[in-house]
C-alpha cells in the first residue's frame, strides 16, 4: 500500500509554502536513511516521485542533499518512500499533531 497525502495536508502545505521552509531541522532529517529504509535505491525513489528516469538518480541525489525543504516536498518524498509522517508542534505547553502523510 503506497501512503497517500491528505488533501487537508496539500492544503495546508500549500498555503505555507510561500513562506514556511524548514531548514535547519532539515540538518537532522536524513532522506537517504529514508530511502535505504524503504529498501528503494535513488533511481527507484526517483521514478516513484515521477522524476524522468533518466536524470533520476541525480535528481534523488540532489534532493537527498538539500538542506532547505518545503513541507510539501518532504511530504511527497516520505510518501513515495511508502512512509508516513506526522508533524508535532508544541505551543505554550499544548502540543498539536497534524498529519502530513498518512497511509490510508
């Protein structure tokens, strides 16, 4: 089962997109341990984005190597690994959870 990204999700990322990149949290974040994860190599996880297959694993490598991710595309990469993910934000002592790829 491929995990689907909630329209709420698109929606949500969408609107931030203009102005939310998450960068420094990205320093922590390894996509390629993602990848290796999901048993996929980079031309797979390219071909599984939609990347033209053969600038695929540049295009895989390249965006392993980023730092600075809209939420949408970690969304569509986690995704295209077959993985799910959550997002936690905690405010003021309340924590709220969104989901941002789901595998339903």
């Amino acid at each position: 089962m491929t995990a689907q990204i909630p329209d709420y999700a698109r929606v949500f990322c969408d609107t931030w997109n203009a102005n939310l990149r998450i960068g420094r949290a990205f320093d922590v974040i390894d996509l390629g341990a993602i990848r290796l994860a999901a048993n996929l190599t980079q031309r797979e996880m390219a071909e599984n984005l939609g990347l033209a297959s053969k600038s695929g694993r540049v295009s895989a490598a390249q965006m392993e190597a980023r730092k600075d991710w809209l939420l949408s595309r970690l969304a569509s990469y986690i995704a295209a690994a077959g993985g799910t993910a959550e997002l936690i934000v905690r405010v003021n002592g309340q924590e709220l959870s969104f989901t941002i790829v789901s595998d339903e």
